[in-house]
C-alpha cells in the first residue's frame, strides 16, 4: 500500500490544463461524433470551437472545459442527452446483478468493507474515460486487490459518528453499486447528490430513481451540469447541504478533480484510477483503487 506522504505534487498553476486532457477530451467527442454520424461541417464547426476553447483553458477548470463542449455539441448536433442510451442501458445492467451481489454483500463476514469495494468496482462505468468497460472483471479484481491508498477504517468510524452525511455521486449504472454500499451503511441523514442536468453518462435525478437511490437516500441536484462537483457554480440548495455535512463522500475521478484542492478533512475520495494525470497527482498507479481522505 503506498502512503499518502508519497503524493506527488505534479500540479502546475490551479487552472493549467495537461495536454493528456486536451487529448482525452478531443477523444471523447470524437467518439460521440462519429457515432451520431454528423455531417463534415458538423464536425469542422464543432473542432473550431474545441480548439478555441483550449485556447482560453488557462481561466477554465477541466470540468468546465467538457461542460461547455458538451453544450456545444448539443447545439450543432441537436442531440440533447448523448449518452441517453448507454445510461439507460448502464442502470438495467447493474440492477440484474444488484439482487445476487446484495446477497453476498450480507452474506459476508464484512459486509460494509465488501459494499465498499463493490462501490469502487461501478466507477469503472465511465465513457469519458473510455468508450467501453467491463464491469464484471473489475468487480472481481476490486474484490481481491489491496487498495493503493486505504483509508476505509476511519472512513467506517466517522460514518458511525457523523450526523449528516453527503454522498456525491458519479455515473448512471455506478450508483446501483452505491445504492448497495449506502444501504449498508443504513444512516438516518444521507443526502444522495447528482449533477444538476445531461452531462456525458453522468447521473441525474431521473437515473437515481431509475435505480431506487431515492428509496434508501435523499436525493438532490448539484445544480450544475458538468461532470463534476465545482463548488463555485453549485445551487445554494446544494451549497446549505454541503456545509452542514459531517461527512462527504465523494465518489470518481470527476468529483475528485473538482474538489482535489479543498483541504477539507470531511472529505473520503472513493475512486478507481484511470488515467495517468490523475495516477500522477495521487502518487498511485493507473488501475488502483483508492479510499482518500487528503488530511490523513
């Protein structure tokens, strides 16, 4: 297990944007435009406005940089939830193995720790990251790897002490994973947070009851429709709830990118590493699997 005095501090100026991500980026909307088969001047107008975009990347967060690309597609393309289908089909997927995996999870002699685990597992359910995953094989490895950094103890101790808990979600088909990891920390004040509207195959509302997240959580909206938690831009609503958190969960890389910078000790980062930028700021290998709270 790598200690948390090993993190690297490989950030430059607050807002630099690393070339790995401009590429990540300009690859993910590749994909989505070739898949929606968009006509050639689609394409060219939608590559001038990403190469305009990076040019100012230097005042924008990496999250706010897909937010407003993603806007952008949407008005050439006319499409306004791109990864409607494979939301969709994320959710269904992981509701069938939801019944046999929540057997196991009681069944076993530490059903929280194994929860847990299977909550990292679903994180690997990410098409900005990548155009396909397989959710299977890394539930498996979850279950039999150590985590690179390992914070799960005291994250189970201030579960059982704190009063108010915010848990942030990531993914469609991720959250069936954290619906099961929340039902067995079965806490009386659990807020359940989405992004505020469509954003890459992120969560919203509608997801969250899809999957029955609203059955064993309050559930809100971020208020803001990037793939991420950016703290500046979400709704007071949201804001009141963060504050008064004794304890925030904060779920996948998306979430962890917005709030890296927040020296805040209520803050668990639970998340699989997939990408070298993100490998690098954490001091992790790409692939492994984390529970982080910065202060520890």
């Amino acid at each position: 297990m790598i200690s948390t005095s090993t993190i690297a501090n490989t950030k430059k100026n607050k807002h630099d944007v690393d070339d790995r991500c401009k590429e990540c980026q300009y690859n993910s909307f590749d994909r989505l435009l070739n898949k929606f088969q968009v006509t050639e001047n689609q394409r060219l107008d939608f590559f001038a406005f990403y190469h305009l975009t990076m040019a100012r990347s230097a005042s924008l967060t990496m999250a706010q940089i897909h937010r407003e690309l993603n806007h952008e597609f949407c008005k050439i393309t006319g499409i306004t939830n791109p990864y409607a289908s494979e939301k969709k089909e994320s959710n269904i997927t992981t509701l069938k193995l939801y019944k046999d995996l929540r057997i196991k999870v009681l069944e076993s002699p530490n059903p929280f720790g194994m929860a847990l685990r299977l909550s990292i597992a679903g994180n690997i359910m990410d098409y900005g990251a990548s155009g396909s995953f397989e959710v299977e094989p890394t539930i498996r490895k979850v279950l039999e790897s150590d985590f690179a950094i390992d914070h799960s103890i005291e994250l189970e101790k201030r579960i059982k002490s704190a009063t108010k808990i915010l848990y942030l979600g990531d993914n469609a088909g991720e959250i069936v994973f954290d619906k099961l990891f929340i039902e067995m920390i079965m806490h009386p004040h659990l807020t359940f947070a989405v992004r505020g509207s469509n954003v890459l195959n992120d969560a919203t509302i509608e997801d969250a009851q899809q999957v029955g997240i609203d059955l064993v959580a309050d559930v809100i909206s971020n208020g803001y429709d990037a793939p991420s938690t950016v703290l500046s831009e979400c709704s007071p609503e949201f804001m009141k709830i963060y504050n008064k958190a004794d304890l925030i969960i904060s779920k996948g890389q998306g979430n962890f990118e917005g709030l890296m910078d927040e020296n805040d000790p209520r803050i668990f980062f639970l998340l699989m590493i997939k990408c070298d930028v993100v490998a690098e700021i954490i001091g992790v290998e790409k692939g492994s699997f984390v529970v982080y709270n910065k202060t520890k």
